[in-house]
C-alpha cells in the first residue's frame, strides 16, 4: 500500500467519522436497551449495523473498483461506474434509513381520540343556548 492510498483511506475516515461514530453509538444504545424494548431494538440494531456494513463495503468498492475496470481507462467509463455506485448507495441508505424509523415508531400507539362531550369549552351546556 502506497502512502497516497494510507491518505485516501485516512481522509476517507475522517470524513465518514461522525456517521460511522453515530451508527455505532445507535447500534450500542440499541444493544442496551434490549431488555425494555426487544423487538425496536434489534431493528435499530439491524439498522445501525448494516448501515455501518454498508459504509465498509461501498468504501471497498470506490477506492477499488476503478482498479478491477482498469482496463478501459477513459474518464466516461470511471464515471459510469461511480454513478451506479452512488444509485445502489442512495438505495441502501433509503431502505436502511426506512428500517431505521420503522424502529423508531415500532411500539407507539395511535393517539386516542376525545368522546364528543355534550358541553362547551367553559362547560356550559350547548344545549341551554339553543332554545
């Protein structure tokens, strides 16, 4: 490994740092609070440990990919590639974002509504008022 690759793989993780950090705090948080709410938390877990996954894997494949399709060294091929990556990126993060905030709602009921009530907001009674 080149020390201009080291740069790039260090660069690269000081950028995605503060998600791979907070991913990892979620997936923790969701391992401690199991016990109170097991169903939420092991999808908040699941969640938070692809996305993290996911971060490793599409980081493989934008610093290595361009290696494997070296071959056809024009620019527009590196670019077609980078896109596709970036389109299965955008769907991942879209599904596990989903996953997430299925996690997050899981276990709330839907607010109850109020009994129509025969008085008004003083308690008077509607019904005085109409004769």
């Amino acid at each position: 490994m080149s020390e201009y690759e080291l740069k790039g793989i260090i660069k690269w993780f000081m950028v995605e740092s503060p998600l791979f950090l907070a991913l990892l705090a979620g997936f923790i948080w969701a391992l401690a609070t199991w016990a109170k709410h097991p169903q939420a938390s092991l999808m908040a877990a699941l969640a938070a440990g692809l996305w993290l996954a996911k971060l490793l894997i599409f980081f493989v494949l934008y610093r290595f990919m361009p290696r494997w399709f070296s071959r056809s060294s024009d620019f527009e091929s590196y670019e077609t590639i980078y896109t596709i990556l970036q389109f299965f990126s955008a769907i991942a993060d879209g599904c596990l974002f989903l996953l997430l905030m299925a996690a997050a709602m899981m276990g709330h009921k839907a607010p109850r509504r109020a009994e129509p009530d025969a008085r008004g907001p003083a308690g008077d009674d509607f019904q005085s008022f109409q004769r």
